[in-house]
C-alpha cells in the first residue's frame, strides 16, 4: 500500500513537471475574472525542436504576467525531453480536415490616399460657360430649352401672362399690369456655380433688367441694367441687404458703346467660395475676393431674372417710369447653369 503510494506521488510530481514545461498547459496566476486571460498553446513535432503558437484571446498583457500577444507570433520552444520510441503508425487512406476554434486576427486596414487635384468633371461643361481661370469642378451643367413647358420643371413665373415663348426665345413684358415679370429658380439644390444668360435688356426710362444669384435684402451678387441708359452695365453686391463698405463699393458700372437693348450679350456670374467674377461674352470684367477681412456674399444661394418697375422705388437711380411709351421688354435666347461641387 505504503508502495503504491509513493508510486502515485511520483507520477502527479512528474505531471505537474510536465505542465510547467513549454509546449504544456500553464494556468495563470491571476484570479478569476470576467474577462481572464487565456492562452491556447499547440505543439507541433520536428526534427529539430517542438514549436508553439500563442495566440491572445480577449485580455490586454498584464505588468508582471503572462504575455499577450495581438497577432499570432511562432516562437521556439526548449527541447522537448526525449521519450520512448513511437508505435508504427498505422496507414490511414484519408483523413478528415483539421479544423480550429481559434479565428486568426483580422488583418490590419488599409490606408488609401486622397487623389492630387479635383477629380474629373462629371459632365462636360456646357459651351460658352466655362471659364478656364476657374478650377472649381463641376458636378452637373444645364441648358435650358426656352419653353413654357421645360422651364416650369424648375422655375417659378412672376407674371406668368408677361413671360411669353416665340421661336425659341422668351420675352418679357414689364407694363402698368405688372411691377416685375421673369422667373425664380424653384428647386433648393443650386450654392456655388455659373448662372448664364444671353440676352437684349429692357428699354426706357423706369426700367430696370436684373440678373441676380441671392435674394434682395439678404445675400445678393447681380448684373443691372436701367432703361434709361442701356449702354451702361451694373456689378453689384450685398451682404445681409446691404452694401459693403471698403475698396469694393458695391457697384461698379462697366462703360460700353454696345446698346444692351439692341444687342444680345452673353453674361455670367460666377460663384464659389473663394471669389465672385462677372463675365460678358465670355470676358472676365470684375472679381471679387473672399476677403477675411471684408463682408462676402456668402448665402447668395437664389436664381433670380427679371424685369421690374424701378422707377416706382428708385426713380433718382432708375428714372421716372413712363408708361406712355409703352411696354419695355427683355428677350432671352440662352439660358444656362453650371453647378460646382
């Protein structure tokens, strides 16, 4: 009995030995916990030296303790201690796949840089609206069929009886039965870009054209024009309805021999972040910077175009209206808007 005993003894000390040795099982010395360190280790036999694979599972390293590793790391191992020689191995036609518990560590992500400069343009800018000093780039570009039917799928009409079609142009009528008539964008999906028009502005005194983004009394960016000198071009600007102070007056009158009334003249006004141009046929004749240190027409987001009755407001600017010369009228033959991203 007293034999057998020590027999037992020595076995469980030659087991624990055999535990404490690499390529065993090593509890950890830490107590329980709800999220205990585990580590898995799997021997694989060779002819030079055992080899484990550690994998961490779920328990950052603690100071003093096990190590924890963040990715599978093959590290060797002591020489095993030698052991009896195997038994034959006996033949096996097939085997089924080995298969693991333990998911490898998902590999790192990928970093992918930003492309040098403005991507490609979505769409092909339209004819006679591109400025080539202007990298902004362009989303979408639209060029409007002058018609009743095309142009209400985007604009509103003020005096829709005074906004008329004929042979692919628009006309508008300012008289006694109308204060302004022209069109509103309708749709809230237009900041920066370029707004188009090729046009002959409204004659006589009273009258006034106006090709504007923003909205009066609030941000504004427009071309103008009296009736009563049609040869004169107006820049204009506003900031929260008002004009900015400074080297930028908020006008500026671009002399000409042109007659706008009896010619048609392609005009732009050009919007981004950093600056405002206003172009005539295709001709840059003002910028304005977006100065830190000066008001910008931030907001200017609307689409306005029309002709109205100025003289009933401005006559000292506009001139007294006089009806009995009759009606002052705009013809518009291009319309078109460039969006920038």
């Amino acid at each position: 009995m007293v034999r057998l005993t020590a027999s037992v003894t020595t076995i469980v000390g030659l087991l624990f030995t055999h535990l404490a040795a690499p390529g065993g099982v090593r509890a950890s010395p830490y107590p329980a916990d709800p999220s205990p360190v585990v580590v898995v280790t799997t021997t694989t036999s060779n002819s030079i030296a055992p080899v484990s694979t550690l994998y961490a599972v779920s328990h950052p390293p603690r100071a003093g303790g096990d190590q924890v590793l963040a990715n599978p790391t093959v590290v060797a191992s002591a020489p095993a201690a030698p052991t009896a020689p195997a038994a034959p191995a006996v033949p096996v036609t097939s085997a089924a796949p080995v298969t693991s518990n333990v998911s490898p560590a998902p590999a790192p992500a990928t970093t992918v840089a930003a492309p040098a400069g403005p991507p490609a343009l979505d769409t092909a800018p339209a004819p006679g609206i591109t400025n080539a000093g202007n990298t902004a780039v362009t989303c979408w570009s639209k060029t409007y069929t002058l018609t009743k039917e095309e142009l209400s799928k985007d604009f509103k009409f003020s005096c829709p009886n005074h906004v008329t079609f004929n042979n692919g142009a628009m006309q508008w009528r300012l008289d006694d039965q109308c204060a302004g008539a022209g069109l509103e964008y309708g749709r809230n999906d237009i900041w920066y870009g370029r707004a188009s028009i090729t046009m002959k502005v409204g004659a006589n005194s009273g009258a006034v054209t106006a090709f504007i983004r923003g909205v009066p009394e609030h941000d504004e960016i427009d071309f103008e024009w009296v009736g009563k000198n049609t040869k004169d071009t107006l820049t204009m600007y506003f900031v929260d309805g008002k004009r900015v102070n400074g080297d930028d007056l908020g006008e500026h009158t671009q002399l000409s021999k042109t007659d706008f009334a009896t010619t048609f003249v392609e005009y732009a006004i050009d919007f981004t972040a950093t600056q405002v141009q206003w172009l005539m046929n295709g001709k840059v004749i003002r910028t304005l910077k977006n100065d830190p240190k000066k008001k910008y027409p931030t907001n200017a987001r609307a689409w306005i175009m029309n002709i109205w009755n100025g003289g009933a407001t401005s006559p000292g600017w506009a001139g007294k209206t006089d009806w009995s010369k009759g009606p002052s009228t705009v013809e518009v033959k291009n319309l078109s808007y460039q969006s920038y991203c």
